[in-house]
C-alpha cells in the first residue's frame, strides 16, 4: 500500500491515481495526513477491505510529505562506515549520533529550495521510516510491526552553521527551511521482497554522487527502533531519517557544494524519486 499527501489531503496511490481517504470513507478518516498514523492499524484494515473507486491523476509538484508534521523527527548520523571514513570518523558500535530535523524544514517531493548566504550547502540521501505503532522498548525482532511504512529522504545540510562555532549545531545546519525533503509517497514494508535491503542513489544535473544499500547500514532500521524506542517513546508518525552512505560533498577533496541552478534527485529502490532544484 502507497499513502500521499496531494495538496494537503491524505490519499491512497493506486496504481498512477491518487484517491481521496475522507471521501472514499464517507468521512470515517480524516483528510489530514498525519491524523492517520493515531489510527493506523484501523486505517490499514479498511484500505484492505474496500472497493476504492478508480481515482484522478496528479502531479507530482502538488505532493507533500506523507508525514508533514510529525511530534519527533529523529536522524541519524555516520550509519554507513564508508561515510563516517570520509567525515573522519571511526565506525560506531554503539547508538549512533542523533539530532532532530525541525519540523518547519520538511516539505514534499519536488520542491525549489533556497540556498543559505555564505553557505556550503550539502546532500545526504536517506532511507525514511515512519512509525505507524507506539513503540517503547521494543525489541528488533518485534521493530518492523511498529513502522507504517518507508519513503525517501533528503537531508539537506549547511555545513558552515553545522560545524562552525564552539559546539557543533547540527538542527540548525540541517533544519533551514525545504532541507528536509520527504516523498514522495509512503510504501508499507510488505511492498518490498526485503525492506532491509534497498537501493539508494543520488544525483546532481544528472551526475551521480551517491549510491549505497540500506543492508549496509551499521544499525538497520529495526536495530535503530530497538535503540531508540529503549531511550524515548516512538510515537505514530514519528519520522526517522537513517543516515547517508558515502558521497557527500563535505567528504570529497576538493569539497563540493550546492549552487544556484543545481538539481538534486534523489531514489530509493521501489519507493520513487526526490527532486529539488536550488537557487540564490
């Protein structure tokens, strides 16, 4: 099953139509995405028993994210060893470092995002998992009964306001508004023949700069939900960005950053496409 947020409202992807939940419940569930995860095992039961009707086309320019205001948003850094390598870091076995994206920096698939003055402004694409149950001290076996689904990620960072200062402010270098693209649709982890292992690829002006595998990760999904549900709730529609692989521009000599004009897509295998495109 496919969730989207088309111009606000939640709908089912069907096929390459969207159809509208409130009004194909008859009101049952609300045209708010977000409202949907408090309800998500009722909402996954009615989608699986009911005739939906044929659905309208859209366009992708009109998506949000699936989850557009989530109470968490939690990310994870240097879960890939060849990417802690380049950031000149050892790989971590224990949690890894988290931070949070604020809320106001999520936006949907297909966005124009403005680059920050006298920035160095990077690229990290990332698997996104959505939490459809409560989960507290959950163990990683039990951890996929607990994600509503997965979508792509991007998590846009500004390097100089990261890294500059007495203490490193990673929110804010990577919470700048539209640095925290999510879509373009959310896929439920019954979709994927292993949701543990999906391709991920990124591109600028059709030149690729990453590409890497989620069974790479040094903490899966389930083992980051295990770590992280140990230390604090995970409620539904929280969202968890589970890092980047290799490739970012920070990491390459010489270093590389986002200018005006550059278009960044960003994939994640059997889920679909970001693309951002960025001015002055």
């Amino acid at each position: 099953m496919r969730i989207a947020n088309l111009s606000g409202r939640l709908v089912l992807i069907v096929g390459d139509r969207a159809v509208d939940v409130e009004q194909s419940s008859d009101g049952r569930f609300s045209a708010e995405p977000q409202a949907v995860y408090e309800r998500w095992d009722e909402f996954r039961a009615w989608a699986a028993s009911v005739d939906l009707p044929e659905g309208a086309a859209f366009e992708a320019v009109d998506l949000g994210s699936p989850a557009p205001a989530p109470r968490q948003t939690l990310a994870v850094g240097l879960n890939y060893r060849e990417h802690a390598a380049e950031s000149g870091f050892e790989a971590l076995a224990g949690l890894p470092p988290v931070f949070t994206k604020f809320v106001t920096s999520i936006s949907g698939p297909v966005t124009e995002v403005k680059l920050p003055a006298d920035g160095h402004t990077d690229w990290e694409v990332e698997l996104v998992a959505v939490i459809g149950r409560r989960a507290e001290g959950v163990s990683e076996t039990a951890a996929w009964d607990h994600v509503a689904g997965l979508a792509v990620g991007q998590d846009i960072s500004e390097r100089v306001a990261q890294l500059t200062g007495p203490a490193p402010q990673f929110s804010l270098g990577k919470s700048f508004p539209g640095f925290a693209p999510v879509g373009p649709w959310l896929v439920t982890p019954d979709e994927f023949d292993d949701p543990d292992d999906l391709e991920l690829r990124c591109a600028i002006n059709g030149e690729e700069v990453q590409k890497g595998r989620t069974r790479d990760l040094i903490h899966s999904v389930p083992a980051l939900i295990a770590g992280l549900s140990a230390v604090l709730p995970l409620l539904p529609g929280d969202v968890i960005f589970t890092g980047t692989p290799a490739g970012v521009g920070l990491g390459r000599d010489p270093q590389r950053f986002l200018a005006p004009g550059d278009e960044l897509l960003s994939t994640v295998e059997g889920i679909g496409e970001l693309r951002q495109t960025f001015v002055a």
